[in-house]
C-alpha cells in the first residue's frame, strides 16, 4: 500500500538527528520492537530512546538480553501498595511516560500492538501534542471485549496515532473501514518475523531439563506445543481447555503436550486442578529462544496467543486457535490456522482430529502471510522518509501473490 498522495515532508525538532522514543513493558513488545529498535540504531541520524513500563519486567527484559539490548529509562509503575489492576497499570504508566516526554521531547513516540503499555504511552503523547507511531496498527476482532482488554486499546491507540504501520494488507483494510487511509498509513508486515529469522539464525537454544522429555528423540508420535493465558479466559475457560488437553492425552498416549504456565495463579490454577497424565508437561514459563526451539520442534499447536499463532504459521506449523475469534483472519485464510473456540468439547474434537490424520507434510503453509523479515527496517526507513531524512519512501510490504 503506497502513499496517496505527496506529503509534505517534516523536519526532526532537534536538528539532523531524528528522536524516538520507543515504549516497551511486555514480552510481546519487547520481541516486535527489538528489530525496529536494532534497525533504527543501525542510523547516525536517528537517536532512540528505549523506555520500560515496567509491566511484565522480568519477561520483557529477559527478551531484550536475547537482543543484546537494554532499557535507557524506566518509569515507577506502581506506587507504594498499589495493586496491578488495570487502572493501576494505566495510570502509572501514564503518570511515568508523561514525565519522559518532558524530560526528551521526542519527535516521535512509537508503541507497539495493543498492550496497556502500548495504550498509556499513546495517550501520554498524545497529551504532550508528540506524534504517535503505531507498530502493527489496525488488527480487529470487531468485538470490543475479545480480547479484553486489547481490542478496545489497540482501537484507542490507532484514534491517537499520527502515523499507522499496519502489518499486513488485511490490517489496513480494517483502518481504510474507520476511515484511516492516506499517507500516514504504510504496510511494513510484522516485526515478529524479523525477530524469528534473526534467532533462527544463531545457535539453537536448549530447553531447561523439565521441558527437555519434550524433544527426546523418536519417543513420540507427535509433539503439541500448547499456551494458554488471554484474560478474558480466566476461569471457567481456561479450564475448558486444561480438561480439553488432559482428555486428548489419555486418548493419544503416544503424543506429548508441553503446555508452559502462564504466571497468573488463575490459569496455573486451572491446569493443576485437571492432575494431567504424564505425557502432559506443565513446565515453568520458557525464555523467547528456548520456547522457539520448543516451537519448531512441535507438530501441532493449541493457543490463545496471537504471537505464538505468527510465529508458528511461519514456521509451518498447523495452528488450532483456543479463542472465539480471531484478529489474525489471514492464517485462517491461508489454511495455516483454525479457530476452535474455548469450549470443552470443541478443542477436543479439534486435537483428537488432528492427532488421528496423517502428519501433514513437512512445509511453511502461509509462511510469508505475516512478513519478509524487513519490517523493522521498512518502518524506520518510511520514518527517515516522512522526516526529510532520505530521498524517497520504502516499498511497502506484500506477500507473494499479493
């Protein structure tokens, strides 16, 4: 998708340099703005600022060690016996991001997907009069508590940005509806798959020992790889599901299922009340390179993530979506995915029917839907574009056919 028509062109507040300043506070976050981050850095004109909220700190942080990358600011999420509700979380971000944008007067504020992070950082620019960049714009379910709360974040977040990068035609036609089209919104595919290339080409990381039965050579039929955690999940749903794998497993001995918890007690909750058979491996949550090697060792996969749902249709790996929709529609087209719901017997008929078929043949079904691995880089370059900074705009991205 290119641009309608000339824009004119604006120039960074603070000289040559372009000033971004990046919010981050989750894994997902961390994984999708690692190769923006990497790419914008590669540029003596563009300066950027990497800022924690502190949401998920532990898991994000643990995301940018992988990419040799470190946090430059971190606000007080919470104040003294404050508990994390989402209120709580917005307003301490809010409260910490509104100071940063005092203290550094970026040009631009770039968040990324629909997190809470991603939210309060849109609306502090917005506040401070900053141009708001949002990476992986114009995702939809069209149902304002699925996901909950991301779906109405992203929507929030998308009315305030200045400038959208939607990650694939499908996202943008989903902006075009809301009336989002113009220069200020340019197709780049999704920085995830940037990040998985770049992994996948290092050295394959090891799996901490209660997950490693999971790839012991020849002694399974089939590998499941399964993640489980969307809020509004929790409870009754979640367990749905735990008893939806449990039963499949008894079913089909010869298969494993690696289900790495979630920390909410709500979900771990759920899979613990179920007492799994053994060939179900309820393991600690893995960091990003083993939980990938994980992934592309597995056969099938079972989650409500949309993240891991990208990850694995570029990997080839067939997707059963535990959710009641998606806003991901393009691995579902592609034949990559299908959405079965989070009812009992639904998942169970999912799993058991694949389980019984035949191994489908090793391939990347739709391998491409999601990006080329130049998205980070196709994003900072419409962005050193938009800031008189280069000549002429990137391509923006299509898949193969597209």
């Amino acid at each position: 998708m290119g641009q309608d028509s000339p824009h004119p062109q604006l120039r960074p507040r603070h000289g040559r340099a372009l000033r971004l300043l990046v919010f981050v506070g989750t894994r997902p976050e961390a994984v999708k703005l690692a190769p923006f981050v990497l790419a914008a850095r590669r540029h003596s004109d563009v300066e950027v600022r990497l800022v924690s909220s502190g949401q998920h700190p532990e898991a994000m942080l643990e995301v940018l060690d992988h990419f040799a990358l470190g946090v430059d600011g971190d606000v007080a999420l919470f104040e003294a016996g404050e508990t994390q509700t989402l209120p709580g979380i917005t307003g301490g971000a809010l409260r910490g991001f509104s100071s940063e944008l005092v203290s550094h007067a970026p040009d631009v504020v770039v968040v990324q997907g629909d997190t809470t992070t991603a939210f309060a950082g849109a609306l502090a620019a917005f506040y401070a009069n900053a141009p708001v960049a949002h990476v992986e714009a114009g995702l939809r379910t069209h149902d304002p508590l699925s996901p909950f709360p991301e779906e109405m974040n992203r929507r929030l977040i998308d009315a305030l940005a200045s400038f959208l990068f939607p990650p694939t035609a499908v996202a943008a036609e989903n902006l075009a509806a809301e009336g989002r089209v113009g220069d200020g919104v340019f197709v780049t595919g999704n920085t995830i798959v940037d990040a998985l290339r770049s992994l996948l080409e290092g050295k394959r990381a090891m799996l901490p020992a209660a997950a490693r039965p999971y790839l012991a050579g020849s002694a399974w039929e089939r590998r499941v790889l399964v993640t489980a955690h969307r809020r509004e999940s929790w409870g009754a749903p979640i367990g749905e599901i735990a008893g939806a794998i449990s039963e499949v497993a008894v079913r089909f001995p010869s298969c494993v299922f690696l289900v790495p918890l979630h920390p909410n007690p709500i979900v771990r909750r759920s899979f613990a009340l179920q007492a799994p058979p053994e060939n179900v491996l309820l393991v600690e949550p893995l960091p990003y390179a083993p939980f990938i090697a994980a992934l592309e060792r597995s056969d099938l996969v079972l989650t409500d993530s949309g993240g891991v749902l990208e990850e694995a249709t570029v990997l080839g790996k067939p997707v059963l979506i535990a959710r009641e929709r998606t806003e991901r529609p393009e691995a579902v087209a592609a034949g990559a995915a299908e959405v079965v719901g989070v009812g009992r017997e639904g998942i169970v008929a999912a799993l058991a029917g694949a389980l019984a078929r035949p191994a489908p043949p090793a391939g990347a079904v739709g391998a491409d839907v999601f990006g080329d691995g130049r998205a980070g880089e196709r994003t900072v370059e419409w962005l050193r574009w938009r800031y008189g900074l280069r000549g002429t705009p990137p391509d923006p991205f299509a898949p193969r056919g597209g």
